[in-house]
C-alpha cells in the first residue's frame, strides 16, 4: 500500500524551499521528473518548472511563489466525467484530441481531464483513476542476449581496473563511445491501456530515424556527430578523429565489438594515433556495462516526450536541442554513471 503523502499547498514556506532542492538534487542525479515527483508528493510539472529555471540560472532562479489551487477548491470526478474520460481514451489517441503525447500516459490523461473539464487533477492522482478504472501501464518488453559470465568477471574485476590504471599513468580520459537510431515511430515509455490490450499509438506515415554516435565521460563530458545510414569503419575513424579534435588529453576509448569499431581499417588507424587514442573494447553482449547506454536511453525519452515528431527535420531538431543541453550539464551526465550496472566506472 502507498504511503500517503501530505498535499504540498499545506505544507510551511521552509518546507517547500526543501523540496525545491531536494528535486533539482534528484533531477541532477538522473531520476526522471516523474519519479522526483512521485517521491516529494508535487506535481511532475511543478518539478518540471523548478528543473527549468535551476538548468537555465542556478539556484537564485527557483521559483519561490506557491502553484496550484487552494486546498479544497474544486472538484473531484463524477462517475459521469469518468465515463466520458474512459470513452474517450478507449476510442481516441492523445494526438487525435489535440493532446502532444504519443501514448496515455498520466500526464497525457491529465491534460485530458483540463482540456475535457477545466479540472487540475495531481498526476499521482491521475494514476490512480487509470488504476481505478482498469487501465494499467504497458512497456515493450527487452530480450537480452546471453552472456558469458567470465568474460563481464574478467572485465569488472581485472581489465577495466587496468585501463583505469594505465589512463592515471598516461593523464588520459576514459570516453565510453557508442551509437544509437531514434526513429519517430518509436517510443521508449509506457503508456496506458485496458488490462488484457495493448497500449497504441498512432506514428509518422514513413520511418523517419536520426543516428548519433556519442561518447561520455565520469567527469561529466559530451561528444557527439549524427550521421544517416550505417555506422561503418570510415564513419567511426571520422568520429574518432572529432574527438581527437576536441580534446586536449590522451583518450582511452572504450566501445562495443560492433564491427565497425573492432576492424583492420580501425586498429590500424588507432595504432598511427597512439600518442592520443587507444581503443578497448567491452565484453561480448554487454551494453549494461556502457554508460554511453544510459545516454541514449535519455535521449529517446526526452526526444519523443512532447509527441512523436512528424518529419525527419523535427526530429533531428529534437535531437541536436538535447545534445546541446547536455554540454552544459555535466552533472546530469556524470549521473548516468550511479546506475547499478556502471558505477564501477563512475570513479573515486
């Protein structure tokens, strides 16, 4: 059973002011704005409009003034309004009301109610109508490729210690480096649906898809090229030799086996730059062992969140906005590293 918490709108000035920073802590560390929301009992907008201004002008640009309406204005849902809401969500995607999501998500279900009603409903609230209601949230399930234990053992325990040795020896950064495609059709959430149907949405006519190669460091460093078509050993040499460009100390490079990384064409590349690059490589069928990984599963989140966009030219925009942002949040990058899986690469 959840612990019930207090309605933020009673809580003391001095109160709120902790819960502003304990939210843009959380957001800092990672956790999406809908998780810090559920945590600290506010609305995901509200942690939405204090991320907002602490990302765009630091602590003094947090929003000191109260949101919401009063305690005991409004109304709940009636049965009739609950009905109609259920109606619509049944024979409606959020994008065919006029709402900017993809799926029925709780936020997206909330503008509903606003739009439908005039009703500002908490999100945590929203949840549990959908609940009430027997809708339930749907995500696409993953299927992982075995692995071979001693080979991750040998990586975690042994060679990885041992680049981080050689990389203080050399005053080099370690870069973790790897690619992904967000397509326009897709989306990485969850949305709601009748128990025993799947959650749908409608998408783009044509299958519209940008490709990033990126890199991340644990000192909270961004690099990035979008390209089109295929990764290939000429495509990642003129990545890498970007990198080189934007970097002043020796880069201890760490990737997958896809095969455009781990070729002849490559490793003899790396081998003529060897005073600036050295190239490693992870386990076989191990991307949880990859912060960059963690970079791109921010990414799509963040690109489809408003919708899915309708051109390839949107879509890129999506995507080069939220790269740009990333150069100038170190922490946030930084914070891909506390994941479970990678922290043993987050440093001292």
């Amino acid at each position: 059973m959840a612990v019930p918490l207090p309605d933020a709108r009673q809580l003391s000035d001095e109160v709120l002011e902790a819960l502003r920073l304990r939210a843009v802590r959380g957001c800092e560390l990672g956790l999406s704005e809908i998780d810090v929301a559920e945590v600290l009992g506010v609305s995901r907008e509200t942690v939405s409009r204090w991320w907002s201004a602490y990302a765009c002008a630091g602590l003094e640009a947090l929003p000191q003034e109260r949101s919401g309406r009063p305690v005991g204005s409004g109304r709940t849902l009636s049965d009739e309004q609950g009905a109609h809401l259920q109606q619509l969500i049944d024979e409606n995607s959020p994008a065919a009301l006029g709402i900017a999501a993809p799926l029925w998500s709780r936020r997206a279900v909330r503008e509903l109610i606003r739009k439908e009603f005039g009703i500002e409903v908490p999100v945590r609230t929203v949840g549990e109508y959908l609940k009430r209601w027997g809708y339930t949230a749907k995500r696409p399930r993953r299927h992982a490729n075995d692995q071979e234990p001693a080979e991750v053992q040998a990586w975690l325990h042994d060679e990885y210690p041992l680049i981080e040795t050689m990389a203080r020896q050399d005053d080099a950064e370690i870069h973790w480096c790897d690619e992904t495609g967000v397509a326009a059709d897709e989306h990485p959430r969850c949305g709601y649906a009748r128990q025993g149907q799947a959650a749908t949405m409608e998408v783009p006519d044509r299958h519209i898809r940008v490709n990033v190669i990126s890199t991340v460091s644990n000192t909270g460093e961004v690099h990035f090229l979008t390209y089109s078509g295929t990764m290939n050993a000429a495509r990642f040499i003129a990545f890498l030799g970007q990198l080189l460009r934007e970097t002043a100390k020796k880069v201890f490079l760490i990737a997958d086996r896809l095969s455009a990384h781990d070729c002849p064409a490559v490793w003899d590349w790396v081998g003529r730059h060897r005073d600036r690059i050295e190239l490693f490589l992870l386990p076989r069928r191990s991307p949880e062992l990859n912060p960059d990984e963690y970079l791109n599963n921010d990414l799509k989140g963040n690109v489809h969140a408003a919708g899915l966009p309708n051109n390839k030219t949107e879509l890129g925009a999506r995507v080069q906005a939220f790269l740009d942002k990333l150069l100038q949040l170190p922490e946030h990058v930084m914070s891909y590293f506390q994941h479970p899986c990678v922290q043993y690469a987050a440093g001292s």
